[in-house]
C-alpha cells in the first residue's frame, strides 16, 4: 500500500464513522473499510480546479468561528465563521497565470483545492485531510481516491501550520506558509517539509526591540495570542531585550476563543498602568473582537507597536478605528505588485470583468456596479502584502515543479519536489525568490505607521525598513520625522515607569520592582560627581581629571590651573628679596670699604665676606619658588635653598669656633688658636657644606623632585606644585640644616659671657634662635599649606630667616661702622679703652 493511498483511510478517521457495531468488531474480523465507510458530515472546498498536478490551499476565508454545540446526542450543525478571502483569489490568479504560461510547464496545468481553516487549528486540520483525501459526494456513498496533490500553500497563522505540517509530514508533501513567522519552524528535526516566504520571527523581534530602544520606550506592555506564534514571539522579545534597559510592565493573553470577560480585563490592565507602548503579537481574526471591544470601553493614549500579523490588516482601515489605533507602528512584510489582482477581485466578487481579454470569460462590465462597504477592503490591491506572498509561494512550486519534471518522470514526484524547493531561484517583479537552509526567506520588514487618509480612513504609511541582511545596528533605518503618533501628535509618546534623572542625579532602584522603576537620588554634594552619561546610572560619574562639576552636577568645567604666580603675593616676595639681596650687596660694600677698620677685622672678615655671599644666595633663591614648576627649577628650588643655607650656617659655625677659641686662647698655656687658623676654617667650611651636597645629589639621583598637578585639594582648582620626590631626602636636608644651626646655637650659647665690648658670640646666639624659630614654625604650616601657598611659606621662612641672620650679624657692625666710628678701635672692642 503506498502512502497516497492511505489518504482515504485518514480522512475517514476524522469525517467518518464505521457503520458496523463496535461490539462484533472485538468478536469477529471487520468487514473492509471500503465497504462500510459512509459520509456522515462534508467539508467542502470552497475553490476547486482540476489539473495534472493539485496544488492544495488552506486559508482563513472567514474569521470568528462559532463553535456548534458537540454534546454527541445529535448531528452537529456547521461551522460558522465570518471574514474575507483576497488571499484564495490571489492564488486562483497564480495558478491560472501559470497554466496560461507557454514557458512555465508547457505541457502540463496546475490544478487546486481551496479550503477554509477559519483561521483555527482544529478547523485547519480538518481542511489538511480534506485537502490529502480528495472527497467526492457525486453518486458514491464511500470515500474516493486520493488526488494528485503536489503541495500546499498555507497556513496564515503559525498555531494552524504546525497542526497542517504535522499532517502532512509523514507524507512528505511540501508546504509553503505565505504568513506563519513563528521561529519555531527553524527546527528541520521537527518541521523538514515546511518553507516560508515570510522572514522569521527573530528578525522581527530584533527589530521590535530595536525600536523601543531607538524611541527610549523602557515601560512597554505585551499583548499575545495563545497560540505558538505570540508565544515564541514573545520569548524571542523577552530575550532580545536582555542586556537593554526596556522592561515589561505586563504581558497579557487573547483567547484562542474569545473571551469578552477575558479581555475587558486585559484592556483594565491597560489601562492602569503606566505602560503606554503596547506591543502586540496576534493574528488579524483575534485582533478584530478584540479591538472591537476596545473602541467600546473608549481606551485612547495607547501606543500601538503591531506585529506583521495585523499592521496591515485592511479590515482596520475604517474611519472609526483612527481615534483608537491612529498612530500604530509596526513592521510589515515586503510589499509587492500583482497586476492582474483588481480585476481579478472585481471578476470574482461582481461576475464581470473590467478590461475583458481572451483569459477572462466573464462578461465585461458595465461600469454600473456599485462597490459594496463590505468589499471595499478587498479591492485595495495598490500595495499587497500577504497577498504577495501567496503568489510567490505558488510561483516557487510552480518553478520547482518545472526544474524537476525537466529531469525525471512524474514518478513519486512528490517526494523529490522538496529537493527542488530547496534549491529553487527565481525573480518575480524584480526581486529574487529562494529559500535557506531552514526554508527561511529573506529577513526585510517595511516599517508601517497608520496615519490618516484624506477620506478620514486609516492609510499605512511607508516610513522605514528593517534589512535583516545588514551588519548589526545597521538594519533599522527610519523617517521620523514622517510619523504620526498616536492622538495625531508629532512628539514621541513617553512610555516609562520613571522619568529620566536628571544630570546631577543618579538612579536608585526600587526593592522588588524592575531596573526601570526607580527613584532619582542626587550626587553627593562633597565629591567630585556628575551624572551627565549616561543618564539614569546607578553610579555618579566622575568629571575628568582636568574638569570638575557645577555646584549643580550638571556639566564638567575645566578647573582653574594655579601656582604661585607673579600676582600680588609672588610680586611681594619678589620684592622683599630683591631687597634682601640688594641689602647684602650693601653690607658686603661696607664692609670691603671698611676691610681695614677694628671691628671688621676683629670679626674675622673672610667669614664675614663668606656669609654675606651665602645670604645673598640664599635671598635669591627664594625666586626659584615664583613661577610655573618645571623639572629644572623643582630641583633648583630645593637643592639651591639647602646648599646655600648649609654654607651660610657653615661659615656662622667657624666663626662662632674662632670666637671661642679666640676667647679662651688668652689664658695661659693655651694653644687652641694654632688648629682654626684660616686654612682650617676653610676646611671646616668646604666640609660641612660637602655634606649637604652629597645629601642633594643623592637625593637628584635617586628621587629628584618634579614637577605635579595636585588635583585633590579643591574641587575647582589645579594646583601646579613641585612634588618632593623622596620625603626622606627632603627632611634630610632640612634636618642637617637644623642639626648646623642646633651645634651654632650651643656653641654661641657657651660663650656668650666671654669678656670684650663686641662678644659676636652674643649676636649669633640671637640669630640662631630667630632661624630655629623661623623654621621650627615652618614645618607646620609647610606640611597643611596646599600648592602656591605651600611654595609662599617655605619662600617666606627663607627670607625671615636670611633676613633674621642679616639683622642679627650685622646690624651691630654697621651702627659702629657709620653711625659710632669712635667706637671702631681695638681698645674699645676688647674693653681696654681709658675711663
């Protein structure tokens, strides 16, 4: 028995009853199903031609089925269904363009069996075993045999083809869906016989959420059917989605059979929540109650984002539905042209053809005949979509069949004409006819915005396309300044569960609620914090290192660069060393002009001379602190200052030496003056300043200081300071300085109370407790100054403390020198003048 013939038998497992008692047929062989299948009920086609080869058609002809009354106490009436049927017409038009063709199968005529699915699974299956079985009523109670079925186009909805596919698969008879999108049948295990000339499902659901992203729709309600294509769909959503920060506020379901009481409560759901996007994935059929019920309950405000099934249903272009459903976007499947689709339309529904030709038998029309409401969404044939692809479906087998009966006889063509789907090519209007692997089409989406029309219907309006064929980010491309939202606005509706926070304000999300729900908390007022992008962080963000925010948080502004500066501070400090320096000079000259006087030989005047170049030093170092830092003067700054200083204090210390020991040499048997002659003072000197010396050339080798932007300390500034490099060299220098200034003081402190008029011991003693003080004062105000002021302290103890040394060792010497010249002898020096 081939499996062709085991059609009849499953048809009349499903429209037939056996007329034998069910009790003999477990006591005795049952008689041969030939002779006791007898029709019980019919299912008859609604479209019917005869031809070499059948292609089978099962559509949604009507919509809205009821259900009759299946309680087994008597026959059941029926089905009823209410709706349209462009979609079968389109395909009588294929067919009969096709066996007009003298170079499509030459030699050979299609026929079809049309079928009504209504646009419900169980209907559809038993349009699939009407389609396989080929009944006939004429003059035979018992079922016939099978027909020449080739393939089937159909079905419209994904719930239907998975019921007809299953059907047909053990047969291999291939079928074509013009509209089931579900990603499900991407699976050739389960659904090897099945193609498509709709793109699948994840092409659209990317480029649904592709959209919501692009118009910041972050609070977005889903609506499905119950049925595999709302159910994938919305999987496939769910799951695109991940990774964006959109969220779903509810996700509804629509009765396969419609529920009034069901879906007044999803449309309250709608209606409460704040969700004002709405994404919808449900055919044409459940749609129309639906929004029929809609429109009563006077709902308006939603955003409509339609899927392919129902954006460009034409039943929906009526102007009652604009105020409720104008503004809808969504993605539509490719457009196409059909030339002949009007009149053939007009020919089938009025009997007459408008432009006769040798095909059409029909008489010509009169131009009488008046368009009927009802029929007026069939005849727009301006831009078929599904219609389209029902033509290149059967076009596609038509090719195939054609590819095939040129390489082997018509024998089991059937089983080999899946081979030949799969590798079919051709054009039509243009554009390329083929299927992958998966018997997937290629993925393009127009996009479709309702907007209204000139006679107050709604219009689908071309504003964009999806090219599944383009790199990533690269596939959406939209006009938006060409939509019409919805309540006939122009501005992107607002769909969120939280308002965007503003710059200055991060996002805190709420316990127990989505990411999208949140509340804004402003950035802490005592950092550094600006949230500008994104927006709704979760986290301020940090301004650039060279900027800092507004005391709003809202914009970085570059920060003000400071360092000390000739302004009024650094033109100060300029001043007063210049001053000391100049003062030193002046000294120097006195002295040199005075080399020959008591007092300044009794002082030693080669020390003198050494200390007043060290002081002069020593003020015009504090210049290297004024200006911007650069890598020469940071190391200038420290290691001129600590050099200079370790030679002055050097040249204090021998003289204090030879003070002492000049005083203590008087007693007899001493001979202490013999080791600080001057070349041993000059040792003492050169040795005590090599010291500090190899201290700052280790410290230059090692960790020289440099120049840095302290970033830290205000908000608002960056202070451009000189960084010490090593810590522990820089508190070297400055602790050799003080243990010289430390062993001056002892030593001066010890012969304070020597005889003579001019005990210079006195005088050093004062200078090295103004210098100790000085610096023993600067430490903490150096360590808690920032920057340029850091850099005016430690500019400003070197010139009190210079200054301190100046007034301390020479103040005295020059009153004596210009203003007591009497006193500038020897005798008066060493207090042996005459009373």
């Amino acid at each position: 028995m081939t499996l062709l013939a085991l059609f009849p038998l499953l048809y009349s497992v499903s429209v037939f009853t056996s007329t034998y008692s069910p009790i003999s047929s477990f006591t005795s062989p049952a008689p041969f199903v030939a002779e006791v299948c007898t029709l019980q009920n019919s299912f008859k086609p609604a479209f019917v031609s005869k031809g070499d080869y059948v292609v089978g058609g099962i559509f949604p002809l009507h919509y809205n089925q009821e259900m009759p009354d299946l309680n087994c106490t008597y026959k059941p009436p029926p089905v009823k269904c209410n709706g349209a049927f462009r979609w079968a017409q389109t395909m009588r038009l294929a067919v009969d363009e096709i066996n007009q063709s003298s170079e499509l199968l030459p030699n050979y005529t299609l026929g079809y069996k049309i079928f009504d699915s209504c646009a419900y699974p169980l209907t559809g299956q038993r349009a699939a075993l009407s389609v396989l079985n080929g009944l006939s009523e004429d003059d035979s109670p018992t079922c016939s045999g099978a027909s020449p079925l080739l393939a089937v186009i159909g079905e419209s909805g994904s719930a239907q083809s998975i019921v007809v596919s299953r059907i047909l698969q053990p047969f291999r008879i291939p079928m074509i869906s013009y509209f089931s999108s579900c990603a499900c049948f991407t699976d050739r295990r389960k659904y090897p016989t099945f193609f498509r000339v709709i793109p699948n499902d994840d092409y659209q659901v990317k480029a649904i959420a592709q959209l919501l992203v692009r118009f910041n729709w972050t609070w977005v309600g889903l609506v499905r059917g119950d049925h595999e294509y709302g159910r994938f769909a919305v999987q496939g959503l769910m799951r695109e989605l991940q990774g964006t920060r959109v969220c779903v506020a509810y996700q509804e379901m629509i009765p396969l059979l419609y529920n009034r009481q069901r879906a007044l409560e999803i449309m309250q759901v709608m209606r409460s929540s704040l969700a004002k996007v709405v994404v919808v994935f449900s055919a044409e059929g459940e749609m129309t109650p639906f929004l029929r019920d809609y429109m009563m309950q006077n709902i308006t405000g939603i955003q409509w984002v339609a899927s392919e099934a129902w954006v460009t249903a034409s039943v929906f272009t009526g102007s009652e539905y604009y105020p409720y459903l104008g503004g809808t976007i969504g993605f539509g499947i490719r457009k196409g042209h059909i030339s002949r689709l009007s009149d053939y339309l007009q020919t089938a529904l009025y009997g007459c053809s408008p432009f006769p030709t040798s095909i059409s038998q029909a008489p010509p029309c009169s131009g009488q005949e008046s368009l009927l409401e009802q029929h007026s969404a069939y005849m727009n044939t301006s831009s078929p979509r599904v219609a389209y692809n029902v033509y290149k479906a059967v076009y596609a087998i038509a090719h195939s069949l054609h590819n095939l009966l040129l390489c082997m006889s018509c024998y089991l063509l059937v089983f080999k004409l899946q081979y030949y789907l799969q590798e079919v090519t051709f054009n039509i209007a243009g554009e390329e006819v083929d299927f992958d692997l998966k018997g997937d089409s290629v993925p393009y989406y127009d996009i479709i915005n309702w907007q209204r029309g000139t006679g107050g219907n709604i219009e689908f309006v071309n504003v964009g396309l999806f090219d599944g064929t383009k790199p990533d980010g690269e596939e959406l491309v939209i006009q938006e300044d060409r939509i019409m939202w919805t309540g006939h606005q122009s501005e992107v509706p607002v769909s969120v569960c939280s308002a965007s926070c503003l710059p200055g304000s991060r996002k805190a999300v709420r316990r127990g609620e989505p990411v999208c729900c949140f509340d804004c908390v402003p950035c802490d007022s005592a950092t550094l914090f600006l949230t500008l992008f994104p927006l709704d962080s979760i986290e301020c963000t940090f301004c650039p290192e060279d900027f800092w925010s507004n005391k709003d948080r809202t914009a970085c502004i570059l920060k003000k660069v400071e360092y000390l500066t000739y302004d009024s501070l650094g033109i100060a400090l300029t001043v007063i060393s210049v001053f000391g320096a100049c003062l030193t000079l002046a000294i120097f000259g006195v002295f040199f002009y005075h080399r020959k006087t008591a007092i300044v030989r009794v002082n030693n005047s080669e020390l003198s001379f050494f200390i007043l170049f060290a002081l002069t030093l020593c003020f015009l170092c504090s210049l290297v602190f004024i200006g911007k830092p650069t890598s020469w003067s940071c190391m200038l700054r420290h290691t001129a200052f600590s050099i200079t200083f370790s030679l002055c204090i050097s040249c204090i210390l021998g003289k204090t030496l030879v003070v002492l020991a000049a005083f203590t040499a008087t007693r007899p048997g001493d001979n202490i003056m013999k080791w600080l002659g001057p070349k041993q003072q000059r040792a003492i000197i050169f040795s005590s300043t090599l010291v500090q010396v190899v201290i700052c050339a280790a410290w230059l080798i090692d960790a020289p200081p440099f120049p840095s932007r302290n970033t830290h300390y205000e908000r608002s500034k960056i202070i451009l300071e000189c960084s010490v490099g090593s810590s522990l060299a820089f508190w070297c220098v400055l602790g050799y300085i003080g243990l010289q200034a430390c062993l001056c003081f002892v030593l001066a402190f010890l012969a304070r109370k020597l005889p003579g008029n001019f005990n210079e011991a006195k005088f050093i003693t004062f200078s090295m407790l103004i210098f100790c003080a000085v610096w023993l004062a600067f430490i903490p105000a150096y360590i808690s100054s920032p920057g340029n002021y850091a850099d005016a302290v430690e500019s400003f103890a070197i010139l009190a403390s210079s200054f301190g040394l100046l007034f301390c060792l020479f103040a005295p010497k020059c009153y004596i020198i210009l203003l007591k010249p009497e006193k500038n002898t020897k005798q008066h020096l060493m207090g042996k003048e005459r009373k």
